[in-house]
C-alpha cells in the first residue's frame, strides 16, 4: 500500500530512502533500553461495530454456501501519516487511508483469496465467491489437501497496542516543528550540508471472523522518527551518511518525544562530520563488538529468515528463497546455531515491539516459544497450516501441536500467510553492558547501528555494514574507522560468539520493511538484542575510487 | 472500524473497479469542485489484479484484488499537503479535499513548492492488451501447469513460481487544466526449479503487457534446464573473473544508475556523477563507448506510462550514449533555480543491445563464469555506486567457448560504472520480468572483465 504512488513524488523518494534505509535502530542514550521501559496503559480498544460484524458475517456466509471447508474474512482500515523535511524546510505533508474487505477460504484443500474495497453486503459476497471461484480454479493443481491445525476459538476479543498518544492527535505543526528543530541541531556540525528528516505513522484497524467462530477486533500504532545526514568535503572529494539513528516502534508519539530528535541531533551530525576524517579499515580478521542498534539486523536476516518454516519447506523458493535451517527433520534438536548461553525467542508479546498483536491472522493467540535453545535449533515460526508439518517433534518434545500465531497479511488487500513474529537474542545471565565488553576486547572493531546489508537465499553467506565504525585497543574506543564491512557464512558467525550483555543492555531494534511473499507484502517486526562480541570475523574496505 | 459511515456509503465506481479515462475525469473534477484552495492536483489509480501462486510442486496461495487510490493534494500558495483515499464516494472525496486543505494551511511553507502544471500534450502509449485484460483463474491455473507437470513428472524437481496479471490506470490532474490518463496491462511468470537434492536451482522468467507474447511452455523447459544443470556445483576460488551476465543479472545492476541519476545530488555534492572540486560529470565519458542508456515510452519493448507524476510529458531520453554521460535529471523546482529545462523523471530503462546471442557470449569467452541472475543487491557505497549481492539460481564455469560445469554462488562486490567500463560484448536486449526494483526494463546480456567476485556462498 506504500508503493506506487507517483503522484506523490516527494514521499516517493522518501520510500526509496526507507526502502534503501530498511530500517533504522536505536543508539545508546535513546529511551528505547527495553528492560527500562515500562509499559503504558492504552485505553481498551473499541468492540467490533455492528456494521463490521454484519460484513465479515456475510463474507462467511456466501464463503460456506460456495462450498468453502473453512473462511476468514478480515475488515481492515490502515492510515499513514507522513511529514517529510530537509534543511530547514518542509518537503510535504501525507495522510492515507484504506479500507477494505479481504476473504480467504478452503474448497476441496486449495486456498482461494479476493478482496474488495467496496463495503456493502453484496459486494462482500461477490468477494467470497471470487475466492470460492479462485481455489476451484487452482483444485487441478492442488497436491496434498491443506489442512489446519486446532486452534481454541476466540470469542469476541478486543486487543490494542501500547500507545498513549495516538499520532493523529497532534499537529502538523508539532510535527514539522520537532524535525526542524532537531535538523538546525544536526547543521550545527563542520560539513553537514544536508538532512532529510520524516515522521513515519501507521494506524491499523484489523476486524477478523473465521468460520470456526473466532472474531476479534484490534488496533495498533506504529510510529518512526527518521533522520539522514549528510556531510560534504569542502573540495567534493568524498560525502558522508549517518542515519537509522533510532528504530521504529509499536507505540504513539510519546516514543518520538522519547527519542528526542533535537537533543540528540548534534551528535548525530557531529558523527557524520567525523565520518569525512575517519581512517579506512584495514581489511583482516578482527574481534567484533556489535551494539543492539546493529546487531538487530544480523539477527533478522541470519536467524530470522531461515527459521520461517514455509521458507525451509521451499514455498518462498521463487522469490525471498529457501533456508540453510532444513529439511527440519535433520536439524531439530540437532543443529548447533551458536553457543550454549545463545537463546533466541520467537514472540508477539513483548510491549511496543512492532510485531506485537493480541492475535494473528487467522485467530490464534500467539505464545512466546524458543527458536533457539541453549544454542540449539528447537523450533520454527509457524501458522496453522505449518504446525502439523511439525507434529512428530513436537509429540516427540512432549509439546502441544499449535501454531505460533505467526500468519499475517500486510493489509486487507493482501492473504496472510507466514511473517516473521519478533525474533530475539535474550540477555546472558552476567549482567554486562557493551562498555564493558569492549573494556574485555583487546584489540577488534566496535559497530553502531545498521548499514548495508546482503544476505544469500538460504541465508548462509552474509555482508554488513553499520553506521559508526570505531577501533578497540586495550580495552578502549580509538578513533573512529570507515568503509568497513564484515563477511560472515551464519553458523561460523553465531558459534563465534563468546561474550553477550545482559539484562539492563537489552534493546529494541526493527523494520517497517520486512519483505516476503509474491506478490510482495511488507511485515513490521522487531528484534531485541544484547551486544555482543564476535571472535575473527573477516572484515573488507568497501571504499573505492569512481 | 472508526468510520461507520463509511461502510454505508456505496460509491459510484465501476464494479469492475477499472477506472476509464471519463470515469477518471469525471472523479478529478469532483475534487476541483469541492476545492477551496489555490490548486488543487489528483492523482488517481486503479487495478485488477489476479495472482496463481505454487510452491513444492502444488498450488499454494492464489487470489484476485480490486483496489483504487485517490490521492489529492491542496496548496496555498507555498503550502501544501496530500490527502489519499480508496473511497470515491462523493461524501469521500469531499472529506479528502477538506482534510488537504486543512493540512495544507497547518503546514510550513515549501520554499520549493511549483505552482502546477497547466494542460499538456502526450503521445499516447497502447500498452493495454485484452487478451491479458479478459484472463480468469483457470487461464494462470493451466499456464502453471507447464512448469508443475513437468516436474512433477520428473520426480526429482521441485516447482515454485508466480503468475500475475493485471490491468492498471492512472489519471493526473488539477485546477488549472492539466489532464493525464494512461492504461496498462501487465503478466508477468516467473519460476524457480530446484532438484530434490538440494543441489541445483535454476530459473526463468517472462514478462509483457499481452499475455499473448509470455510462452510460458519456453519459460517452465529454461527453468528446468537450469536446474538440472546447476545440480552439484563446485567450489572455485572467488577473485576477479570475466563474466557473462545474462540479461536479468545486468538489468539489476544497470537499473541502478537510474537511482543516482538526479541533476541535484550531483549539483549539491553527494552523487556519483559530481567532480571532485565542483560541477558534475555530464559530457565526460563515463563508461564504455558501444553503451548506450535511455528511457522512451514508445520503444515497442517497453511500452511504458508517457508521464511522470507531475504530468510531465515523457519521450526519449538518453541518459548514456556512447559512453559519455549526456544528462542527469532536473526536477521542476531544481531545473528552475538552475536555469535548466525540467526533464521529467524517466519511468523505464533501457540498454541499447546488438544481434549477438548469450550463446555467441559464450562461445568467444577462453574462460569466465555465466551468471543467471543476481540477489539482495544493497548499496556499499553511494560514491561509486558500489553495490554488494550474490548470484543464483544457475552459476556455471565456461571454459573454450563451452559450459563445462555448475559452480558455488559468489558474492560480488562491484558498481555498474565500474562494470560498464570493462566491457567486452555486448548481446541482444529483451524484457526483463523481475529485477529487485521492477518496472519496465529491457536489457541485452553483457560480458565484462574484472568482475569483482568477494566470497563463495553455499547457499544453493
């Protein structure tokens, strides 16, 4: 739903900067430390509306009457809102909004989907008999019939995410004003000649009802504080970026008065400043130091991606591509990903991460489970569809046959499927923070927030960038290093790992851009991470002369 | 859902939801009307679109989307903001100019706000084909069968692959007599095949406006072939190695410089195409002198939009010819202050290509490495235009003019400015159905020295 809009050319060079961008993520000083965050209380989420109800029960309605073994209808609303500046002036104000009806059924175990945006009763119907007509179409191609897993029913719920101040609450020009404000501070530094800064919000209203009787209705928030600076040589020989300067969050305005945009700007631009003067890496085999706001991305692309079940059984082989981590029978329980104190949660739960949601997309109320134990492969990102693929391990584990919760559709325009819930590194027992883990590391390279970023399809052999790069000697930060980049082939990477922060180092980082599927859909997840350190990675200079 | 009413108005589009080029006309006066603004600009979309998904050598997840946008903007003067909707009630497109103009009034001025566009004159572009407009579920469903039998059939192949077709418009238009309207249609298939192992991929692809030039039997076999060949790689050093990219991997990579091929950056300090101690590089020679770079709605190969989403008229533009750097691209705004012409921003791409086939390519390469197509490129570094990614699906040794084996994916590191200078051939360009960007592109296979292979990969 954020693509494609020409019209709207200023926004649409702000999506390619996102796009280009992935995500941005969180620095030290920022209030983003989860463990020190508490949970504000949200208002109770409206129930359904009686309008609503009427139309998903009419999208179930004509679904069964077609012959439809299971449907789920989903009525969603999604708003954006933009505020997009440079310098010291304003480049645009956006406000989107989309609604719709999107129907899913199961005829003969073949999926159909049809979604329209016209919300009467009738044109509902004629949605439910296109996804009807769709699966019939498909039944000559079907293999093995689709079957779902049990899944308790849920009845009525309501579910809102952790947000005090909704967005659309405030002004345009509260907003405009806080990133002119913050890029005057950015501008300050030696050589900063530009900046784009943006608002980035999203308000979502997502009603569900599936033919097994489940319905509920939830709303969520999110929202992303974006800045990119850039420093100019004088004599045009080189320029500089620093961006991804805080991450986004499942929370309201509270969490951009939190990142205070404007006390922090000077820093920022002071780094892309320093940047200019930084002295190229030499390419070698270092001891890494990675701080959460970069180590989120590695986690995501290097433990997040290969853990989707549909991905390691080749159902996203055409496009996103398939996974290291299968066939699952040969690493459940058995590959080793990392050290013993390595522990990675799969959840939905923790407040304000971007993948939150009280439930999925068809219904479940997701639990938190362990992908990785004790450095251990345990277990894989599911939907209903997926989990029964995995019954004999988990009879085996004396564990329930469930669905993570894991299905989710980027809008209502969209048919769920697998999407990556938030996916993090939890704390070692020490409780040690990136200072102190440096004040350990004898010589190697400390990395601050996340840069580029490449990843092969079966998600083995990886390339990093970050966005600050500084040398470790004896224990302490030296001067700052550019142009580095680190190669890593994923099982050596995370089994290298020997130091891990602890609870208080814990942060939140994410991506409104997580994408997968064809046609492609967007997912917003969060990773949290403790910072960790790295043994003998081998680090590249990515700078060149044109 | 917060607004009940909405759900009770029923508006007039089309059932259908293809908007026509009145419908279009008649919705942008609308918001006209209710304007109270200086200007008023629509923007306003529509589609059907229909996808068959398979996956492991079945169906997966399919379906059908109707979907419009309609996306107002209000100015006063130096301030501006943008309303979108995909409600064309009258009550909707009301609410929609009002919250712009309430927007509008509420924001900072824009010191480089335009004042709009009056009418225009464009070519018009037939890229809307019924064959493609008149297609249903069991049409993609049979199409799909082309690759899910054979490897069904094979018993040791895996299919995975994506049918799309769509049928699009897009209207422009304002207060002050501009009116723009294109359709299009668009299918595009494309296929993975991996052999049951696990050690071999190979993929193919096709895309065209009408359904009726996608030969998806020639698609389904290519794929197939590729993977069988690809089973098995081995490993050879990575290094700098003359290479053979087939048309997919070079529109990847060449789609790029069209990313950094704006006047200002250049002019501002922070874009490949500046010189060191001030002004840009246009009328210096870039790359080789047989490229040859442009844009143009009306080539028969890329049949894309006349406009661009100011409503600037769009014709041939050459970016590269011969090798020397002929323009960048002025904004509105930017061509003003800089006393130039505003060029309007290209919507598709095109590098120039001969009759040599990817065979002839091969047959005059000593020794190099074919590379079906590339994967996950991110930007390393926006001076150079250096990019970073891996190869896939059908990575192969040539030795004496011939394919001697399947070898490891490599992880390169290199720039298309780079790569373009170190030209060797270059083969026959076709339309490309799904470079990371997309869009309209048509690109000829290239083969180049030097290209800068930084890692192997396992992945397969």
């Amino acid at each position: 739903m954020t693509d494609r809009r020409d019209f709207l050319k200023k926004s649409a060079q702000m999506a390619a900067a996102l796009a280009a961008a992935n995500a941005l993520t969180a620095t030290e000083g920022t209030a983003t430390a989860f463990a020190s965050y508490a949970p504000p209380k949200s208002p109770p989420a409206a129930g359904m509306d009686p309008v609503t109800k009427d139309l998903l029960m009419e999208g179930l309605n004509a679904a069964k009457s077609g012959g439809a073994t299971y449907a789920d209808v989903r009525v969603g609303r999604q708003r954006q809102n933009f505020v997009f500046t440079r310098e010291h002036q304003i480049q645009n104000v956006v406000d989107t909004d989309s609604i719709g009806c999107g129907v899913r059924v199961l005829v003969d175990g073949t999926w159909g989907f049809a979604a329209t945006r016209i919300m009467t009763k009738p044109a509902v119907a004629a949605a439910a008999k296109e996804a009807v007509a769709v699966a019939k179409a498909n039944r000559m191609t079907r293999g093995n019939p689709i079957e779902l897993v049990p899944t308790p029913v849920i009845h009525d719920a309501t579910w809102q995410s952790a947000f005090t101040t909704d967005p659309w609450s405030v002004s345009v020009e509260d907003k405009a004003d806080l990133l002119l404000k913050a890029n005057a501070e950015a501008m300050k530094a030696a050589n900063v000649k530009y900046i784009f800064s943006g608002l980035f919000f999203v308000k979502e209203e997502r009603a569900f009802a599936s033919s097994e009787g489940s319905m509920t209705n939830q709303v969520l928030v999110r929202s992303w504080p974006l800045m990119q600076i850039t420093a100019v040589a004088p004599d045009f020989s080189d320029f500089q970026n620093r961006g991804n300067v805080v991450p986004p969050m499942g929370r309201g305005w509270e969490y951009v008065q939190e990142c205070d945009l404007v006390g922090n700007a000077g820093k920022w631009g002071e780094e892309a400043s320093q940047k200019l003067k930084a002295k190229p890496v030499e390419v070698g085999r270092y001891d890494l130091v990675l701080h959460p706001s970069h180590l989120w991305l590695t986690i995501h692309e290097s433990i997040g991606h290969p853990t989707e079940l549909d991905r390691a059984l080749g159902y996203e082989a055409n496009y996103a591509g398939t996974s290291f981590v299968a066939p699952p029978e040969k690493m459940l329980g058995k590959l080793k990903y990392g050290p013993e104190f390595m522990n990675i949660q799969g959840d939905r739960s923790q407040v304000g991460a971007l993948s939150t949601m009280g439930y999925d997309d068809e219904g479940v109320k997701p639990d938190d489970f362990l992908i990785i134990k004790d450095g251990i492969l345990n277990d894989y990102q599911t939907t209903r569809e997926q989990a029964a693929w995995l019954s004999w391990w988990y009879k085996q584990e004396k564990r329930e046959t469930r669905s993570h919760g894991c299905s989710y559709a980027q809008g209502w325009d969209n048919v769920q499927f697998q999407r990556m819930p938030n996916v993090s590194l939890l704390p070692g027992e020490k409780e040690q923070s990136f200072e102190d883990i440096v004040a350990a590391t004898d010589k190697g390279i400390a990395i601050i927030g996340d840069g580029s970023f490449s990843i092969d399809q079966q998600r083995y052999n990886a390339q990093f960038g970050g966005q600050t790069f500084w040398e470790i000697k004896g224990g302490k930060l030296g001067g700052m290093l550019k142009d580095v980049a680190y190669q890593m082939r994923t099982p050596d990477f995370w089994n290298s790992m020997d130091m891990i922060g602890g609870k208080k180092s814990y942060q939140l980082g994410g991506s409104f851009f997580d994408g997968k599927g064809q046609p492609g859909q967007i997912n917003a997840v969060s990773h949290g991470a403790v910072p960790a350190r790295f043994r003998q990675i081998n680090v590249i200079n990515t700078g060149r002369k044109a | 859902m917060s607004s009940p009413k909405r759900l009770l108005v029923r508006d007039d589009a089309p059932e259908s939801g293809l908007l026509s080029r009145d419908d279009s006309m008649q919705l942008i006066e609308k918001a006209n009307k209710f304007s109270k603004a200086d200007t008023v600009e629509t923007q306003l979309t529509s589609s059907h679109t229909g996808n068959t998904r398979f996956a492991a050598n079945q169906a997966s997840t399919s379906g059908s989307v109707t979907n419009v946008q309609f996306a107002v903007q209000s100015s006063y003067g130096p301030k501006h903001a943008v309303v979108v909707t995909n409600d064309l009630s009258d009550e909707s497109i009301q609410r929609a100019v009002a919250q712009s103009e309430l927007l509008a009034k509420l924001a900072p001025d824009d010191p480089e706000a335009m004042p709009p566009l009056g009418p225009q004159t464009y070519v018009p572009v037939s890229a809307y084909f019924e064959s493609t407009a008149k297609l249903t579920p069991a049409d993609r469903a049979k199409a799909a069968a082309t690759a899910l039998n054979p490897a069904r059939a094979a018993g040791d192949l895996q299919a995975a692959g994506f049918i799309v077709t769509s049928e699009n418009t897009t209207a422009l238009g304002n207060n002050k007599g501009l009116f723009a309207y294109h359709r299009n249609t668009s299918a595009n298939y494309q296929l993975t095949v991996r052999t049951g192992d696990g050690t071999g991929s190979g993929w193919a692809a096709a895309d065209h406006p009408d359904w009726n030039q996608l030969d998806f039997k020639a698609v389904s076999e290519r794929a197939i072939e590729k993977a069988k060949l690809s089973r098995t790689p081995v490993a050879i050093e990575p290094g700098r190695y003359t290479v053979i990219l087939e048309p997919q991997a070079v529109g990847d990579l060449v789609q790029l410089v069209g990313n950094y091929s704006d006047a200002r950056s250049a002019d501002e300090g922070r874009s490949p195409f500046m010189k060191t101690g001030g002004g840009t590089k246009v009328g210096d020679k870039i790359v080789d002198e047989r490229v040859t770079l442009l844009a143009d709605p009306q080539d028969t190969q890329l049949l894309s939009q006349p406009f661009d989403g100011d409503g600037l008229p769009l014709t041939r533009q050459v970016m590269i010819e011969n090798g020397v750097l002929k323009q960048l691209f002025y904004s509105r705004f930017w061509a003003k202050k800089q006393g130039k012409t505003a060029t309007g921003q290209p919507q598709s791409i095109k590098l120039v290509g001969t009759e040599s086939s990817v065979d002839d390519l091969i047959k005059s390469t000593p020794r190099g490495v074919l590379v079906t197509r590339l994967w996950y490129l991110r930007e390393v570094d926006p001076r150079t235009i250096l990019y970073t990614g891996l190869t896939r699906d059908g990575t192969f040794l040539v030795e004496d003019g011939k394919v001697t084996k399947a070898i490891r994916n490599f992880r390169f590191n290199d720039s298309p400015l780079f790569m373009l200078n170190n030209l060797d051939m270059i083969g026959r360009a076709v339309r490309l159905a799904g470079t990371e960007q997309g869009g309209d592109i048509v690109m000829p296979a290239i083969k180049v020295h030097d290209f800068n292979f930084t890692s192997l990969s396992e992945a397969v």
